[in-house]
C-alpha cells in the first residue's frame, strides 16, 4: 500500500476525554489516525490500545499553543502520509477560572492560546496536506460558552469559543475554492474526567447540571465522537461553516 492509498486524520489533545473516543472511532471509520498531546507516556499507551484493536495509529507529543512546534509536527505527519484527510482541533480547555477585575494577562493569553491560537496554528500548518486529501475537512470545537460567555469566571474561555466559532466560518469561505470543509461541533456537558474535581467535591452542582438539560442526562463521549464521525465523512459533504450543538438541548430544560 502506498502512502496515498488510505485517510489520514489528526486529533489534537487526543489522549483522553473526547479526544480519544474521537481519534477511536475514525479508526474504527478506516482512518490512519495520529493522536496528539503532551503526556508521552499516556499517548504511547492509548495508542498501543488502538494498534490492539486493529486500528492504524501514530502518536506526536507536541504544544498546540507552540506554533514551531505546530508546525514542525504537521509538516512531519502530512511528508510522511502525503496528505491529510481530516484535522479535528480538539485540544482546548477551561484553563481554570477567573474574574475580569482580577485577571491576569498571562492567564487571559493562556486560554486564548489553548482554544483559539492552536486552531489557527494546526489549521495553517494543514492546508498544503489537506489540499491534497479526498473530501478534507477541519473539524473544531466550541461550546455553548461561546453564546452564552460562560459562568462566573469562565468569560475568557466563553470569549475563546466565540472566536472558534467564526474562525470556523472564516476558513469555510477561504478554503471552499479548494473543496476543504470546515465545520465544528459545539458539546453540552459531556460526562468525562474534565469534571472530576466538581464531581468530587460539589457533587450536589454536578447532579443538578441535568436540569438544565432537555433530555436529562449527561453526554457522553462516544456521542461527540459519532457526529465528527459523520462530519468526516462522505455523507456530510455539502456541508461547511455550520456548528452542530451537543448537547441533549442544554439551556432547554426546565
């Protein structure tokens, strides 16, 4: 098999949460996946798991806020395989929580960074590979934070997401011309890790979270996985600069 004759999707903060459940089921699709993240060791043993499942899978320990590093990567994986097929711009956070009067400048770059500044630089650095893939897209994430600006102390995160969600649109319209799809998804509360420490320690707040919420439960990863799954793929292909909420109606229930 040459290089070109199989997809190449990249999942960025792929080694646990979403990302993983992710990068799983787009190899489970028949993707070449590559796992992305910082913890070496967990990236080496998620992607032994999926080598065990049969699944086609590399793993690149690298920043997504470091555009070298970005860059040197991207360029690494798209010479190696010949192209990119798929870049799902994952990796993000909350980064912890903070009011406007007391921010920190550091700590307001840091989450621009994580959330915003990465999906530009993996985004860029993709282009010239994902010219040369077959029905290639990007897939980002935002959040309902991006609507509703976040709870208290998570207006920087909110104002991050925001800005995915019309990066989002702005890379739909330059990249139509070379028939590259850009579309996001936008996950309610989905039932991972990322909520341990409330789960642990506000266990009453964690519960009531359901309430707000229409059909009165948590997501699921797996869930997240499906829809950028099909965004992935040849059903979806009339279809860019669009946001597919999450989120079981969060904000609708009563």
């Amino acid at each position: 098999m040459s290089k070109l004759d199989k997809k190449v999707a990249i999942v960025t903060g792929a080694t646990g949460g979403i990302g993983f459940e992710v990068a799983k089921k787009l190899g489970q699709d028949g993707f070449i996946v590559i796992l992305n993240g910082l913890n070496d060791k967990e990236g080496k043993d998620k992607t032994e798991t999926l080598l065990n499942e049969g699944i086609n899978a590399f793993y690149y320990g690298f920043d997504v806020t470091n555009e070298e590093a970005v860059n040197t990567n991207i360029k690494a994986i798209g010479e190696k395989f010949g192209r990119i097929d798929v870049l799902v711009n994952n990796a993000g956070g909350l980064g912890g929580r903070s009011r406007f009067e007391e921010m920190t400048t550091e700590f307001y770059k840091a989450v621009m960074a994580l959330n915003l500044d990465s999906v530009f630089y993996a985004s860029r650095a993709a282009i010239p590979y994902l010219k040369k893939g077959e029905n290639a897209c990007i897939i980002n994430y935002t959040s309902i934070a991006g609507w509703n600006a976040g709870g208290p102390g998570a207006g920087i995160y909110g104002t991050s997401k925001a800005g995915v969600h019309a990066i989002t649109r702005a890379l739909a319209k330059d990249l139509a011309e070379y028939n590259i799809r850009v579309n996001a998804v936008s996950p309610g509360t989905i039932d991972t890790p990322f909520h341990t420490q409330i789960k642990s320690t506000k266990p009453e707040v964690f519960a009531s979270w359901k309430n707000n919420i229409l059909l009165g439960r948590l997501g699921q990863p797996e869930e997240v996985a499906t829809v950028v799954s099909f965004l992935a793929s040849d059903n979806a292909s009339f279809l860019t600069a669009e946001t597919i909420q999450i989120g079981g109606g969060q904000g609708l229930g009563i």
